[in-house]
C-alpha cells in the first residue's frame, strides 16, 4: 500500500480536538460499553488496602506485611504502596515535566506523533485502531523507557528540556521497586525468592505512558479508558493529586479508588496471574471523566522479557490446586488485538 504523504500527527489524530465547551462530543468518541450507565453516576469510594514498603523490609514487620501482601494481592489483585523510597519532591518533578509537555502548542507535542505503521510509541490521543470501540478521551505519550537498544529517542520530548533526564532517573528507580516487589511476592507465597523475578527475565521491557484526561463536556457519554486488564506483571500508577478517576471492579461492582498523595496504585498483570496459577488475580478497571477538571497520571507497564516462557512458577501447582495456566510467549503481542475487542486475553491462556 502506498505511504500516505500527511504526517504521523495527521494519520493518528483522526479526531477533531477535544472542545470541552461544546456540549457535544463526536460520535467515534460515544462509548457503549455494557457499563456505560455508570460512567456519571455517583460510585461509592472504595478503601483499597495499603501496603507498607517500609515494612516489608523490617525484620520486626516484614512477616506481618507480606501475609497482608498475599492476601491483598488474592482478594484484590491491587494496593497503594506508601513509603516505597521514591521522594515525593522527586514525584512532584516526575510530573510536571508530563503536564509541562502536554501544555505545548499542539505542533511542537506532534512532533512526537504515534507513527500508526510502526507500533504505539510516541504522542497520540487514541490506542486502537478499529471500528468496533469509541475511542477514548484522552491524550497520551507513550515511552519504552528499557531495555536501552528498544528505546526510540525521538518519540521522547526534548521540550521542556528536562524531560529525558527525569524519566530515565525515574525509570532507573521503577525497576529497582519492580524487583523488590517481585522478590516480596514470592517470599508471600513461601516461594524460592527469586522465582518470580527469574521468570520475567533479563532485558525485560518497561514502558512509561503519561495520560492526560481533559475536561469533558459529557462525562455520562465518553470514557477516559475503557475496562480492562492490563498484560503486564505489574502496572505501577501515579495518580494525579487532585483529580479522582481510577475505577475498579470488584464483586461485579464499580468503585472509585481515592488518591493517596505519593503512593501508588501497583495492580496485578495478566502474566503474575499467570505465574501465581491464578492465586493473584489481574484486576479489571477504568478511567472515567470529569466536566470540570483535568485529570493527568503516569502508568509505568513492567513487561517479561518477550522471549521468556511465562507459565505457573514451581510451587503454585499441587494436588490441591492444579495447573489452571498454559505457558505463554511474548503474552504482550496478542493483548492489544484482543483489547481493541473489547475482550480479555488472559482466557486464551487458560487450560
């Protein structure tokens, strides 16, 4: 097929911009998903567990907080991490270099436009490509931030110009915690401590995705990010400190997850459920909008290396709870075709 001569900005900003004081919004950006009702309703708050970071490397504390882990992490597939050792003065500049980038003129963020022919990197306001779904309300930079020879510099903004060196910082500390807390999972389970951290490699993939969520003039009909699961091992969020918009669901029901300055949300990917044999569980959620105020976070996505074999680790299978997973390979490259569905991967992996 011949190369369009438009831009990458022109081939993937197939939206009109998002104008929050019109009172109609595109009909491409109208969700009609089953739970569409209750994007504008009033959701109880929810009081996920927290899990102390701190105490989890006490020797006093620590076997305390790792049963709370197990148990979080089987009943909930998700928690807010507090004193996990990254500065909050660290945090605040870890986002304002986002916010900064997507208070650019929109020439100067296009010049790091998704190209829709290479993959996902760069800045786009949509993630799929069908026609199935509504797209959803949302502008986002998406970064392969490791291993070093998969990242591609010229998705990542140069304006302002302290970006880069704040991401990679931060990047250098996500994996440190991503360790730990695949190393802590394992010693929850009474596990070889580093089973887990095995499975998921060397040279394993990290991705950095800021969103920005704006206003929006029909919260009852457009969705910030529709349901879903994410594919990883662990997602790590950031949360905007103001602006509520995480759902989960939980006993077939949504619920708002409240923001906790500095913490982060840490949820369950569909390749832990895996590697647990389904004792943690990958949660579902959703982003929702708001009329008013805008609503910027920072998902860091923490992927198995693609050539590694992900399958129930040793110890998880026993006569009491047999082998509910297959193993898998490059897990990550069948999630999106199933997102774009609407539908969830992580069956195709059952046995």
């Amino acid at each position: 097929m011949a190369k369009s001569s438009t831009s990458p900005a022109q081939e993937v900003e197939t939206l009109p911009p998002k104008k929050v004081q019109e009172k109609e919004i595109p009909q491409k950006m109208i969700y009609k998903g089953s739970d569409a009702g209750s994007l504008d309703t009033c959701l109880p708050l929810i009081d996920i567990p927290t899990i102390d970071f701190g105490l989890l490397t006490s020797p006093e504390s620590s076997a305390q907080e790792l049963e709370k882990l197990r148990s979080v992490l089987s009943s909930w597939g998700c928690f807010q991490a507090i004193n996990h050792g990254i500065e909050p003065a660290f945090l605040d500049k870890v986002k304002a270099v986002g916010r900064q980038f997507f208070a650019l003129p929109a020439e100067e963020k296009n010049k790091y436009a998704r190209d829709i022919a290479i993959g996902f990197e760069g800045y786009a306001n949509h993630i799929i490509n069908g026609e199935e779904q509504a797209f959803d309300w949302i502008d986002r930079l998406y970064l392969i931030t490791g291993p070093e020879d998969r990242k591609q510099l010229k998705f990542w903004p140069e304006n302002p110009e302290s970006f880069r060196k704040i991401l990679e910082e931060y990047n250098a500390k996500m994996v440190k915690l991503n360790e730990f807390l695949l190393k802590a999972i394992a010693l929850a389970l009474n596990l070889e401590e580093n089973c887990f951290l095995d499975m998921y490699g060397e040279e394993a993939t990290m991705i950095a995705v800021y969103n920005l969520y704006p206003p929006c003039p029909r919260p009852d009909l457009a969705i910030g990010l529709k349901p879903h699961a994410d594919g990883t091992a662990f997602t790590y969020l950031l949360q905007d400190k103001e602006v509520e918009g995480l759902q989960v669901l939980k006993d077939n029901q949504w619920y708002r997850v409240p923001v906790i300055p500095e913490a982060f949300v840490i949820n369950v990917g569909d390749q832990i459920e895996i590697m647990s044999n389904g004792i943690f569980k990958s949660p579902i959620h959703r982003v929702v909008t708001d009329s008013e105020r805008g609503r910027m976070s920072l998902a860091v996505f923490c992927l198995p290396n693609p050539n590694q074999e992900v399958g129930p680790v040793n110890g998880v299978v026993n006569e009491a709870r047999p082998r509910l997973y297959k193993t898998v390979k490059d897990y990550t490259s069948i999630f999106y075709s199933y997102f774009e569905k609407g539908t969830r991967p992580i069956e195709s992996a059952k046995i």
